[in-house]
C-alpha cells in the first residue's frame, strides 16, 4: 500500500492518507478545508468549557461524537455513532464514544477527525466481528497495517485512518477540576498600554482559522484579507507569511527583523516582533504553525508595552510560555 502525506499549506495542517490503487485522485478542495476547519473550531470550544462533573463530560463527549467527521472517505462511510454514560475514577471520568466504519468496495479508505479538545486519548479499539484490537498510532514503521492507524495531527484534534470497516470505540479522560485557575475566562488584553494600541490599531489577519482560534479575542473589529495590503496605520499582523499575504509582502521586503517560516521558530512556537512600516507601528504575531501564531497572540494580551527586542513565545500545556530565542 502507498502512503502520502499531504500538506494543507493555507491551515498549516496535514493528512496522513493510503492510497488505494493508482486510479484514485485524492484533491484537498474547499469542501476538504472547510470539515477541517469544522472540526478544529468544535475542539477550540470544547476547550474552553470548564469541567466540574460527569454531566458536565457527558455533554461534551455527545458534542464531539456529534462532530465526528469523515474528512476524505473513498468508497466509506460511517454510521451508528454513539456514547456510554461516562464513569468517575479517582480524579478521573472515562468516557467512550463508538461508531461503525462501513466500506463499500473492496479498495477504499477513511479518514475521520474527532474534535476532542483538551480531553486526553487513553486508547482506540476496533471490533471485525470477531476479535478486538487496539489501533495503532501512526508511524512509519506500522504502514502495513490491515486496518488502520490514528494520529493527532494538532492540538485538541484526534485523526482516524481506516482501510478496513470495523466498529470503532475511542476511550477518553477528563480531570475534574475543582476551581478554575484566576485569568482563564480572560479576552481581551489586560494592560492598559497594550489595550490602548489594540484599540487604535487595525488587526489584520490572512485565514479564517487564525480568525476564530487566535484573533477573535483580541479585537472585536478584524480585518480578514485574501491579498496584500499596503499598511497606512498603525496595525497588527496576525499569522505567518503562509497564512496572511500582507505578511508576507513585507516579510519579503526584509521589514521584521524575525523571519518567520514553518520550520521557525519551530511546530508550535511564535514570535512578538515590532517595526515601523511607512512611519507606522506594525505588530507581527505570527507562528510557524497555528499554535505558535496563537501562543504570540495569547503572550501579547499580557504585555506591558510594546516590546523593543523580538519575543519568542510556544503553546505549551494548554498556555503561552516565554522561550529563549531557537
């Protein structure tokens, strides 16, 4: 079986997909992009629900089983998806959520992605009628597997890649937590000076996705743009030189002092750079990746001021933490 890795290059994002037979197109369109997004949004709210029980958790885990959706399916689809009543152990609550995987020809394949959140993966298992196994977490070493394979591609989201049609169960945790840390319902910026520049400031992103994870929260007033634009105030920039053309129009004319590409700073790193375009202030959070670009977003809302030096920042344990320069 040939396998390929297809690069997503306006979400920063890929798919680990088999091929079938020679005679099988696969093409990332629009409608592939949008259940991408679909389900990347789904884990981005999910994340933000605190989780105090196990209705809470029951919840949650009927949204994500709701939202179970088969990216690129060749000759596949699903069907009878379905939930357990979650179970408390210890500081712990186990949930399961199943669904049938049915394959319509002898060649096919599925590929589902489960928005899961900040709830961990404890296992997935798979049922053929006759015997249960545990699915394997992709690596190069497993692709002659007859059945399939799971990843997490990014943050919060779970991949499954099926070959065969088995009934599949996916087994998670959540930590109940008692009391929610002070600062995490916080929006918008919390220092005055910093408020006062985001205020004044035109936010300008390059893609949807960096809209809704990063920037929504930082302005209620964005601009999303499709081509570059020619900077007459003072603004920021949202996302890379990938994701946001205006960004990349003056990456290329050498005007931050931090080249920023997908290898750096590096998968979920980013970096708070300033600089003066046509005599206006334009701020730069931008990422390698879309977690980078919201690590450099999030650091920002709790500055004090405009920083001089260039910031390095990554997403880390569900936060944004300062780095040393890569």
């Amino acid at each position: 079986m040939n396998i390929t890795e297809i690069e997503v290059k306006n979400l920063n994002d890929t798919l680990v997909i088999p091929i079938p037979n020679e005679s099988v197109e696969i093409e990332i369109n629009e409608s592939v992009i949008e259940k991408l997004n679909k389900t990347l949004e789904v884990a981005e709210k999910i994340k933000k629900v605190e989780i105090r029980d196990e209705n809470k958790v029951e919840k949650i885990v009927k949204d994500i089983a709701e939202n179970i959706t088969p990216v690129i399916a060749v000759n596949f689809n699903i069907s009878n998806k379905r939930t357990e009543k979650p179970k408390k152990v210890g500081d712990k609550v186990i949930s399961n959520i199943s669904f049938t995987a049915v394959n319509t020809s002898e060649k096919g394949f599925l590929t589902v992605r489960v928005p899961i959140g900040k709830l961990k993966l404890e296992n997935i298992t798979v049922f053929n009628g006759s015997t249960t196994v545990a699915l394997e977490e992709w690596n190069e070493d497993n692709i002659d597997s007859e059945i399939g394979w799971y990843r997490i591609p990014t943050e919060g989201i779970l991949e499954i890649t099926l070959i065969k049609d088995p009934d599949v169960k996916i087994t998670l945790s959540a930590e109940l937590k008692k009391t929610t840390p002070e600062g995490s319902r916080r929006r918008g910026p919390s220092v005055d000076k910093i408020r006062e520049f985001v205020a004044r400031a035109e936010v300008i992103v390059g893609s949807e996705i960096d809209l809704n994870l990063s920037a929504k929260d930082l302005n209620t007033t964005i601009k999303l743009i499709k081509t570059p634009i020619e900077i007459k105030k003072d603004c920021i920039l949202i996302g890379g030189p990938v994701a946001n053309p205006t960004v990349r129009k003056y990456m290329e004319m050498r005007a931050f002092p931090v080249r920023v590409t997908n290898e750096y700073p590096g998968k979920h790193r980013g970096v708070i750079q300033v600089t003066k375009i046509n005599g206006h202030t334009v701020v730069l959070l931008a990422g390698s990746d879309r977690w980078g670009t919201k690590a450099a977003v999030e650091y920002f809302k709790t500055l004090e001021d405009l920083p001089e030096e260039p910031i390095f920042v990554e997403w880390r344990n569900e936060r944004a933490v300062k780095i040393e320069k890569p």
